[in-house]
C-alpha cells in the first residue's frame, strides 16, 4: 500500500502553510553567511573547508563550493557518501576510524573522491595503508594532533613523527599535513578569553609544524578551526585551512556568546511549529520537543511568532512530542486563542538537530523557495 | 551515481563485525519484554495498547498486536503512516492537533484504520468533525484530561462535557473515552511514592468518568498508563487500555529507579560502538556521541564490552560523533589496546535515541537474526 504522509511543503507555499515540525532555512540569512565566511577565506588567504556535519546536505556542500571553498569536512566516513554521490570533488574525513567496515568504506570513497582521513594510532596506519594498496586507491593522511581538547590526536612529537614515518611506508598513502581542532574552545563566551585559548590552541599546532619542518618534512596542510574562533585562527598564521559548520546556520548556544572582529553571522536555522494545546492560564504547548530539537546544549532562548502578534513566550521543557511554553510576563490570560498559531524556535544546537530531519524547507519573505534534502542524515557510521 | 554506505549488518552476522554506531535488540530480552507485557495485561483484564512512538517500528508493532495488544498509540498522525501501511487496523493518536495540514492526515488515515484521536479544545472538534464529514469517514475522539501532568487535557469538567457535547453533535464523530496519561510520574524513582502518584492521577481520572456516567454518558474506554506506572494503573480499575512503551527496551533512566510487584523489564535496547582512538592515559573514545545517543535523560549508565574482557569505563560526555570513556580505576595506564573494541552502551533515554537511526539490528547470543526498518522515524508531523 502508497500510503504516506504529504508533504510538509511545495515550492511556492506561504511559510504560514508549512506543515509542522519543519526545519527552516531564512535564505537571505543564509546567503549571507554563506558570503560572509568565503570573503572572510579569501581575505586572509586561507582554504575554506566547511564542515558538512553542521548541515549534512550535499545540496549546501554544492553552494559552499560554489561560493570558493576547497572540499567539504565529513566527521564520518558514511556521513561522505551523500557529499561524494552529488559531486563534491575533495573530501576531508576529521575523524579517527578503526575497523573492516570503515576500511571499506574509506577505499571506495577515495576511488570516487580526493579523500584525505586523520589518523592518531599506528595500527590505523598500516590497516588503512593496505586497504588502500589492495583497493588500488591513493588516500591523503593527517594525523591529528591534541591542540588542547584532550579528545583524539597524538600528544607528543615523536608520536606524530612514528606516524608520518609509518604513512610514508605505505605506497598507497600521502601525508598531506595535519590537523589541530579544539572544539572545547569555540563556545567561550568571551571574546578576548575566546582569543587567549585559539591562540594556545594555534601555537600546538605550530610547534608540531616546526618540529616535523626541522625534521625535514614539508607540512602542506593545517587543518582546524570553527566558528567561535575563525578569526583567530585566521590571523594565527598557522592554519592554512579553516573547517567552519555553524556560521551557516547559527544555534542558540552560538547566539548567546560573545562575538568582536568582523563576525556577524546570523540566525538561518529555526524549527517552525504550531501551538497545539493551551489549556491552563499562561501556558501553551507547542508540537515539537526532543524529537525535533536538539537540547544537549539548552532549549530553544527564545521563540518567535510567525505573524508577530502574539504574547511574549518561554520554551521552558521539551517532553517527546511537546514543547511548554510559558508566558514570560505572570500571567491568568486565557491561551486559547493561541492555538494554531506558528511559532519559529531557533535550535540549541544546530548540528544535532538537523540530524533529526529530512529535509529543510527554505524560504526567502516567508515564501518556500527550495525543498533540500538532509542527504547524510543519519549517517553515523 | 550509485555510491551509498554498505549495510551495517547482514543476516547471519556475528554482532562483533556489525558497523558502528548500531542500534541493536536484543532479542530474548526484548522477547521477554513482550510477553511479559502481554501476560500482565490479559492477567488484570485491561486492553494492552502499546505506544509505537518508543519503537517507531511496524515490524514491532505487527509483534505487539500478535502478543495480544489492541492496537498502537502514535503520538503523532504522521508517525501513524507507517504503521497504517502495514497492517495495523486500530491507532489511537494519544495527542492533540490543529491546522489544515494535521486534519488532512488524520481523514487519509482513518479510511484506511480505525483511528482514534485525542482533542482538549472544542475548535478542534468542529474542525475533526467538518474534515472527517466532507472525507466519509468516522473517527474516534477522546477528549484528553488532566490528569496531573499540567501539559494538555482539559482541568474541568464543564470543559469535558462541552467537548462530549461538541462530539456528539459532529455525526462523524464518535466519543469513545477520556485519556489520562501523566507521563510525569514515570520515572519518580521511589516505588511506593510511584504508586502514591499513579494512584492520584487515577482518582482524577475516575472523577471524570464519574461525573460522566452521572449525566449518563458511557465512557467506554479510559485510556493511559506508561511502562513506570503500569501495575498501579492497572490495579487501580479506572484504566481499561494501558499505554506503556519503553517496557519493550527499557532505557538508562527506567533502569535506575526502583521496582517491586511484577515487573521484571529486561534492557533488550543498546548502541554498539567502537572504540576509535586511546592517546591519553586512561581514556578512550568511541565513536558515538549526540548524533547517535539521546542525552536528554543523561548519558549511557554503563559500558559493556562485547568480548567481556575490557578495563571497566564510564562514559563522561558526548560531542557530535565522539563519546568520552573514562578509567573507572585512576589509572594510568595505556589503552591504546582498546582500539577497534566494541562496546555496548544502553542509551539514557529510549524513545529520542530511536528516533536517531534507520534500523535495528537484531541478535540472539551474539548472531544477527533480523533487521528492522524504523519506519517512522522522523515522522514528527
């Protein structure tokens, strides 16, 4: 039996109309961080290397390339293949992986794509080095170094020089360079504090570039960075490639952070929803919650109504399917003319919220332009 | 181009060479569950109808409704689709709705299954009504009351008459019961304080029923309960359909409150992950984070190794696609050893970390037996 749900939109639909929960894109917002970050590259004559994780929408990777960047970051080698069916020419996988399932994975992709991995262990050398060879493919190599995080990546220079040196005993791999993210950094709420930790964070990677120079090994690439300090990392002078995801969309967590320099991303992501009850004086309860926003980093800090006529609301507590709202002001008013009525939420965090969709509806004045499909959804692996 | 991720698991697989992240059942657990269930509900002469949006499988639902069960509960129309599509002749939506978009649906769906729906407000009654009219088709309706949770549900009871009264006059409605679901008392840990609450939104519901009956109209079905409460809602002779979801999996907050009577819910719900990289004395990290594990009722309990031979760990924080596992002993030890081991971690909450993948696998003493399509994940609408 063809028995499905419609469709949460059509092109061409007035955003009033949009089914809810839906995961909207403001375009012009977009385009504007979209702009934004690849003047911001070519200005400080860095690579752009978006990370797709943020997105996982090959749909975006495509306009990211459009727009002057280099390739795309994957955090998963499974996440890539969307990304590598739709075109996208180079592919950065800025994780570690271990296993017969991502070996295989690693050497179809890098049959199709110009596939660069990060490495932290020996043994990942060697695996990934005969996958490679058998599969005939060549794959780029950076291993990670701990620029501060304290999560992946080696913590010594000779444990990154017994990499390089195992990376160049495999034929079927290059080492391309490395890479030093520190993403315990990019959410610091001070701007200058924010500053004092990316520059600790470029001066490991630095000393990890001068020790393999002063070994003689040319060190081509230097990977890392994100939104909260792309500026810093910019201006480190030792970041050739910047790996940005969120400055695209912005989340609630990036929202409520301090920002200087030349930053002015804006809010493009929200989650459209609709009061669905409001039985009790000064509540409302909308119909997303857990299932369709991301909370690991707070509720939604604010919400907006569609027609910006209704009361001033807090999104207090998420249960699955329902979201509470408070009114902000103490309150025995009667919500009930509330029901119906759309609200936009915009998401804690915007990476794990776009994984709990399928798509992204994308307007531009409140007219749906574009159905994008969340090609990587899901894929973890 | 067809270029996609291999599957994570085949029939006949052992579990140690499944991809990871996955989402596994294990089956006698799960089994067990099931029966269980089932054997309760028949044992106290309540109508067993299990709430699919803990499992958002029909492949589960199809076993629930052989076991006994009278139909599923969805707690959105949407996620009702699948279930429609496969067979499963009666759904209750155990939530309320409003817009063109919902009304649509919930017409589709009721010519093709028995559906019942939950309404707190007479607007959307007039609506149901109007839609299911001009569509020929007839729906259930129970009014939701509060039963103590302070979410939906009308507070009086001159609220549910004039709802059964709004019923009534729609000829394409049928009033059939009240809901009653506190899902606030689930998980209050202490077993007797559980009964003292379950027995208290019981007493509210009773009222309503009462007060019902005194103006002569039969509620025919009382509806409710959750997996936490069940035992007293079914002694309690108020509930003739109980509602639980998660006793088919149990999750890391089910499995740390108390218990007594005769429940004996077994965990059958886990993630596998791979330990992916081991730089820094005692600490490893495997390769699930927030894209694979929902973290709203905290993160994994507890870390099982697969082999049964690993150094004891607990998982402290999750990124995106990194899960932090630390040395329960101080240590420093080495464990780059770890590398490539997998794990298996029981996710904090149930019903979000399932709506995070695309199936189950299934195995029994470690041997792939089936996968299971989670057919409607995502499905939030």
């Amino acid at each position: 039996m063809t028995l499905a749900p419609p469709p949460a939109a059509r092109v061409g639909d007035s955003l009033a109309s949009v089914a809810t929960p839906s995961l909207i894109i403001d375009l012009d917002a977009f385009d504007a961080n979209l702009a934004a970050m690849s003047a911001f590259a070519a200005r400080h004559g860095v690579a752009l290397r978006p990370h797709a994780k943020a997105h996982k929408s090959s749909e975006i990777a495509k306009r990211q390339i459009e727009a002057g960047a280099v390739g795309v970051c994957c955090q998963k080698l499974s996440e890539a293949y969307p990304f590598a069916a739709a075109g996208i020419a180079s592919i950065h996988v800025s994780n570690e992986f271990v296993g017969a399932d991502k070996l295989e994975m690693a050497v179809e992709l890098a049959s199709h794509v110009r596939l660069s991995v990060c490495v932290d262990a020996l043994p990942q050398v060697h695996a990934l080095g005969d996958a490679a060879k058998r599969a005939g493919v060549t794959i780029d190599v950076l291993p990670e170094v701990d620029a501060g995080q304290h999560r992946c990546g080696v913590t010594s220079v000779d444990a990154l020089l017994a990499l390089v040196d195992g990376i160049a005993s495999q034929s079927a791999l290059r080492f391309a360079g490395i890479q030093a993210y520190h993403g315990g950094i990019q959410h610091v709420a001070d701007w200058a504090a924010r500053k004092n930790e990316a520059n600790r964070a470029a001066d490991v990677a630095a000393r990890y570039v001068q020790a393999l120079n002063a070994r003689g090994v040319r060190c081509g690439i230097v990977t890392g960075g994100g939104t909260g300090t792309v500026e810093f990392d910019a201006a480190s002078g030792v970041f050739t490639e910047l790996q940005p995801g969120s400055y695209l969309f912005m989340d609630g967590d990036y929202g409520s952070i301090g920002w200087g320099g030349e930053s002015g991303w804006r809010h493009s992501l929200f989650v459209l929803s609709t009061v669905m009850s409001a039985t009790r004086p000064g509540m409302a309860v909308c119909d997303v919650g857990l299932k369709g926003l991301a909370v690991d980093s707070g509720l939604p800090r604010s919400v907006h109504w569609l027609d910006a006529k209704g009361e001033a609301l807090t999104y207090i507590s998420a249960n699955d399917e329902h979201g509470m709202l408070q009114a902000q002001r103490e309150s025995d008013g009667d919500f009930a003319g509330l029901v119906g009525k759309r609200i936009l939420l915009p998401p804690g965090h915007c990476d794990p919220t776009v994984n709990l969709y399928d798509e992204y509806v994308c307007h531009r004045n409140g007219r749906v332009t574009d159905i994008w499909p969340i090609d990587a959804r899901g894929l973890s692996r």
